[in-house]
C-alpha cells in the first residue's frame, strides 16, 4: 500500500479560488450533481468526488464553467496552482477563452482541452501518473497487459469484470475504490441471458466512438503493446430488475424523495417534504444527500450498481450530444415499464442519470446545454438564413457537434424555428415575412400571392401577409401577382402606369399606343386593353394621332390626382364638426408591431398622395412616417404615434392630415355592450348615445350627405362606400324601432 496523496483534503475552492465569490446560483448550473453533495466545491474533497462522479466528468464540469464564467480571465489567475506546477503545454498567461478557442470552432474541442488542463492538476495532485519505487508495481501493469492482450473474446463474463476492474486500478493510488463502471467501461461485462434476446431499438453511433484503441499504459509511453479490439459499451439486459432491486430496500421517506424531488420536472419544495415527513427542509436536504449517495455507492460497490452504470453509459453513447428523452424510452423494453414504488417510468431514472448530461426540457445534453444551442444556432442561421441548405449537409454539420443526423430536425426546430422541407433544412423565422421569404428561397422561383400563402399555412390572413410584403423591400414584386425575392434580381412590376412611363422613356419620351400596349402585354400578366385604358387617364399626353408621352407641362403633371371615388365616397372616411375628414382604422397586433398599412385612395388623394409620384412626408407628435403610392396608397409604420397616445389592439384609431401635420385619436373599444344604434354611430365617432332617428341624422352628417335624409337613402350611400359594419348596426336599429305590419 502506498502513503496517502499530500493533497487527498484539496476542495475545488482551494484550486480555483474564484468559486468563493462566484453567484451561488451560476455555479449551482454548471457544477451541481444529483450524485454529489450541494455546494460540495466549497469544502467536499476532491478525491470523495472522483469516487461520485469520476475524474472525467468532474473535469468536464469544471471545465465548462471556466469557459463560461471565467473566459476572458488569464487561465494562471483563475486557476493559480498551474502557475506553481508548470504544466508543460499550458501557458498560465493566456485566457480561458483563447485557450478554448485554440482547441478547435466548437463548444465540445473548447471543453475538452479546458478538461484535460484540469485533468493533468487533478493527476499531479494525486500523484496519478507517477513512476511507484516497488518494482513490484511494474510487475503487476506488466502482467495486467499481458492478459489484456491474451484473454479471449468468449471468456466468462466474470473474468472480463475483473480485468476491467484491475485495468482501473492501474490509474487510481492502491488505497482507492474502483471507480464508477460508467468511469472504467466495464458494461461489455454484463453477462446476457441465454436464448432469444430483447430486441432493443438501435441508434447509430454519434461519432466515431467506438474505433478500436490500444491497450497502452498511459503511465509509460515508451511500451506499445498490441491493440485490444473494445466493444461499444452494451445494454442490460434486465435494468428495470436490478434497480427494482435496489430501491425495494429505501424506506418510505427516500422514496418519496426520489421520486418528488430527483426524477421528476418539478420538484417539490423541500419545505413541503418537511412538513410531510414533519422535519426541518435542511433535514430533508441531507435526506436528499443520502439518496443520492446510496445511488453513487451502489454503482460502484454493488454488481447490479456497476452492471447499471454500464448501461448508463451505453445509453450516452447511442443518444450522442444531444438526445430526446422519447428515445431513451425507446431504446429498451424494460425503458417504458413504471418503477412503481417512485412513481415513474424507468427511462425518466435513466435520463436524469446519464453521465454528463443535462436534462432540458425534453432533451438530454452532453455538456454546456446554452453554449451549445447558442453556438449551433448561430452557425445554423450562417448556413441556410439566405438558402435553404441541402439535408446531407446540415447532418455533416450537426455531426461536427455530436448531434444525430435522426434527431437533428428537431434540434434544429427547437433550437430556432428552423425546418426541414422538400430535403433541406431552412430558417422559419418569426416574422411573417421571414418565412414568406423562406418559402420562396426554397422554390428558387416567383411566386403567387395565393400560392405563398398556402405555403405559409400558419392562419394568417392573405391580406394581412399582401400588405406586409408590398412593405418589405426583401420582396420584388416581377408580375401582376407574382413575387420574388430581390436578391434575385429582374424588373420590378410597379403598376401599369409606371410600366407606361418606362416605355416612353426608353422610347426617347414618346411612343406609339399600340407598341406600349404589345410590349407591356407581352412581358407581364396585363391585358393590352387595360394598356390602353389608362394611356387614356391622368399623366399621359397625346402628341399626335396614336402616340403618347408623360405629362410634364404645367397643367398636367401638376394636376390634381382624380380617383374614382371622393374621400365623401370612401369607407371609413368621416368629416367632422371643423370640416376636416377623418379615416378610421381597428388597430391589430401588426399595426402595434410596426408594419405599414394601405389606405383608401379616396382619403390618399384628399391628403395629397397620387400614384407613382413623390411619397407625402407626414409628421407627427412622436416622429415622422409617409405615404407612398405604387401600387396602392401606403401609410408607414406610425408605431411611435400610436403608443404616444396609448393605443392597443382593438381599439379604433382616428388620422386626419392637416397641413402635412399627422394626427391621431383613440377610441378605446366599449366595456360594455351598445345598443345597434350607438355601436353604428360610434364607428363614425360619435361617442354619445343615440336613438335610431338621430343616429340615422349623425351618420348622415358624417358621411357628407344633406340633412333630413330617410334611412334607406343612407343605408343605400353606406353600401355604396363599402360601410358594410355601420350599415348592418343601422340596419339592426331601424328594424327594431320601425312596427311590423
């Protein structure tokens, strides 16, 4: 037997001092293990550690939370006892972060060199690694290998347990215990019944894990022995019987506790437990502690233990980086089946004790769950943001992380709203417009309105996704009713008056009726006729007999725009007591959002706007927006304004334009219910209560029309503007108050 290590008390606080005034609750999400004592980095010995967990895992946790607490500190200040060693390879002075970063692009290279630098204190401490004076040890690593080389494939289980276990000895000091099997490998032990076999759903190997390697001592470099062919790590047989076993013998209490507070998604509060078992909540902390350490205990001691931690660790490595819980469940008969006596299924145990995995939602992560999501979404969002990216390179991707080609769909869906269509992986980003942009990158070719909309199959209204992409300069618009993508390229379809005044200009500034009408006809989806109509509207000057040019004299381009129907012949359009007329507008959530909007061109007009010309700069109370016509009248975002004055959506939203001056009124929707009449008169902004006979007088008055007008003559000038909701209360109301005979 050799003396004990000098270092056997060292905690973790005394090699990485930082940890004492660290946030408790950062450390708590990166160090804490159900197998461990809580906060046992403060005082808890590292060797009792290794005993838990392993100094692997133990390196590997300390590892991630260098690189995510301490990144941009030297790696010498935070961990001060490398400054003492002289670790060979290691440069104390550079940062954590450049330490990680040199290892390799991801998070998994980041965390192994870090866990290997704190892997080698871990072995020097502990005098792992260093030539024994007994010649007699030599003897003894000689005779070790031998067997390693010589046993046969078909020896007994029993036998292939015990090489194991010596083969872990050979890296612990003589006065340890073996350490966990999870730790050692040692599942190609477990002896599996005779005859017919579970069938157990097989996943792939992640990475290449399971390459032969050889049987070299690690303690002496200069010996090269012959390569031992090693298996992948095996499934038990019957895990559910084993830790059936175990837990037959806890008490009521450190059921109850397992099964409320270690292997569930929501835990009970330890005050709770208290009170249950009428205890102190410290109490049940340290029987919470003793749970966990009669697990630790019983996968290092007991055969059952170490047969099932070999299954743990055959589990982690069919599930990789990143696995589902659902899989975990699937990947073995006994997986489904209730432990009763906690009170869930054993494939919730399996996944909460996984090596170095981290339960999240409903996957299991190997490593720094944050690090690893924000690194793979960002490299994601580079790869397939403008184009989609072929399948079989997004699985090459995902591979370089660990992450399963099976499971990698949906990763990615969870990681950030990326999805997989037709064979290729594309961002479904948060936007409407996002993903009308995703869907026309993965078609590669102009789209319908219709055909977009289909596509996006979320609920959202056509017209709601139409004025939304006419506002987005990511969108070109290359037809009548066809959209592409700008990036693309091609000629803009901006209406057929500015398709006109193309032609002329590219004609020398004037040209012959029917040739615009053809060439225009010819390359987009518009009648020559339609051609020919609006040639014959404002804007355009006939020269002589068939020919055309723009209007630019004084008179004519300066002229007034004319539309169809006045702002006294358009929908919502309302004047008030000053004369002045107002558009109405319900607010949405896409107003609130910031999103343009289109608006009558009857009101457009009246304000000033006309198509194809300059757009109208408004101001108002909290900034400035504008009108743009192209191919319909287009307010700006007014987000600003209509927080200024508190609305929500609901709400109706009153604008008028005085002297390029924006103005805004809310009328808040009405808490309780209204009568036909008011409701009607109140869309006009009347706000006081009404009876049928004067809302008829106030709507009238509203909408431009003389006084002393009978009900059906308004409700007929209603539908003629396109008022259907005030005309349909109205309505309401007159039949109410008027007898039936």
């Amino acid at each position: 037997m050799t003396s004990p290590a000098p270092y056997a008390s060292t905690s973790l606080a005394d090699l990485l001092p930082a940890v004492r005034y660290a946030d408790p609750q950062l450390l708590a999400a990166r160090l804490e293990d159900v197998r461990l004592p809580l906060g046992w980095w403060h005082a808890t010995p590292l060797m009792e550690i290794e005993r838990g967990i392993g100094a692997e895992a133990l390196s590997h946790q300390v590892a991630q939370a260098l690189r995510s607490l301490w990144p941009h500190v030297e790696l010498g200040d935070v961990v001060p006892v490398l400054r003492l060693l002289g670790t060979p390879g290691v440069e104390p002075g550079r940062t954590v972060a450049q330490v990680a970063r040199e290892a390799g692009p991801g998070v998994v290279d980041g965390d192994r060199v870090l866990a290997a630098v704190f892997g080698s204190i871990l072995d020097r401490l502990h005098q792992r690694g260093v030539p024994r004076e007994e010649s007699e040890g030599a003897r003894v690593r000689d005779a070790v290998s031998v067997i390693a080389r010589w046993l046969p494939t078909d020896a007994p289980a029993e036998v292939r347990a015990a090489l194991a276990v010596l083969q872990g000895l050979e890296e612990q000091p003589e006065d340890e215990p073996v350490p966990l099997p999870v730790v050692v490998a040692v599942p190609e032990a477990v002896e599996e019944p005779a005859g017919e076999q579970p069938e157990y759903a097989e996943l792939p190997a992640p990475r290449e894990a399971f390459d032969d390697e050889p049987a070299a001592e690690a303690e002496e470099p200069d010996v090269v022995d012959d390569p031992v062919p090693s298996a992948a790590p095996a499934l038990m047989a019957e895990p559910f019987a084993a830790l059936t076993r175990l837990v037959g013998g806890w008490d009521e209490r450190a059921l109850v506790i397992a099964g409320q507070r270690m292997f569930t998604d929501e835990p009970v509060k330890l005050q709770d437990l208290g009170e249950r078992f009428s205890v102190s909540r410290e109490r049940v902390r340290q029987l919470e502690r003793a749970v966990a350490d009669s697990l630790t205990q019983w996968m290092v001691a007991d055969e059952d233990g170490r047969a099932f931690a070999g299954h743990l660790a055959a589990v982690a490595e069919r599930l990789g980086t990143v696995g589902q819980v659902a899989e975990v469940h699937a990947l073995h008969p006994d997986h489904a089946r209730p432990v009763e006596v906690v009170g869930v299924p054993l494939g919730d145990v399996v996944a909460r004790l996984l090596p170095g995995g981290t339960l999240v939602g409903s996957w299991i992560v190997q490593g720094d769950a944050a690090a690893l999501r924000a690194d793979m979404q960002e490299e994601l969002l580079a790869a397939c943001g403008d184009t989609p990216l072929a399948w079989d390179e997004a699985v090459a991707l995902g591979q370089r992380y660990g992450v399963r080609g099976e499971v990698l769909a949906d990763w990615a869906a969870d990681l950030g709203r990326f999805q997989v269509r037709d064979g290729r992986l594309l961002y479904w980003g948060r936007s409407l417009n996002d993903r009308a942009a995703a869907v026309l990158a993965l078609h590669g070719k102009p789209m319908s309105m219709e055909d977009i909309h289909e596509q996006l199959a979320d609920g959202t209204a056509i017209n709601s996704m139409r004025n939304q992409i006419w506002t987005d300069e990511r969108f070109l618009r290359v037809d009548r009713n066809l959209y592409g993508l700008r990036a693309w390229g091609g000629e803009e379809y901006l209406g057929i008056r500015e398709m006109i005044a193309r032609e002329i200009a590219n004609a020398g500034g004037e040209a012959e009726v029917n040739a615009i009408a053809e060439a225009i006809s010819a390359r987009f989806d518009v009648s020559a006729a339609s051609v020919r109509t609006n040639l014959g509207g404002p804007g355009f000057a006939r020269t002589r007999r068939g020919w055309v040019r723009v209007a630019d004299q004084t008179g004519e381009q300066d002229a007034p725009y004319v539309p169809r129907n006045d702002v006294a012949g358009t929908r919502r359009c309302f004047v008030g007591a000053d004369g002045r007329w107002w558009y109405r507008m319900e607010l949405t959530t896409d107003h609130l959002r910031g999103s343009g909007f289109p608006v009558p061109a009857g009101w457009a007009a009246h304000i000033g706007g006309a198509p194809h010309r300059e757009p109208v700069p408004l101001r108002h109370e909290a900034g400035e927006t504008s009108l743009t016509w192209r191919a319909q009248p287009t307010f700006g975002s007014v987000k600003p304004l209509l927080e200024h004055i508190g609305a929500s959506v609901g709400d109706q939203v009153f604008f008028n334009v005085t002297d390029g001056r924006l103005n805004a009124l809310r009328l808040p929707a009405p808490t309780d219910g209204l009568s036909p009449e008011t409701g009607a008169a109140r869309l006009t902004g009347w706000t006081a209560a009404v009876t049928p006979a004067e809302a008829v007088e106030v709507i009238a008055r509203r909408i431009g029309m003389e006084l002393g007008q009978e009900g059906p003559a308004l409700l007929e000038r209603l539908a003629e503007r396109g008022d259907k909701d005030i005309g349909e209360l109205l309505e309401q109301a007159l039949s109410g108050a008027v007898p039936a005979f």
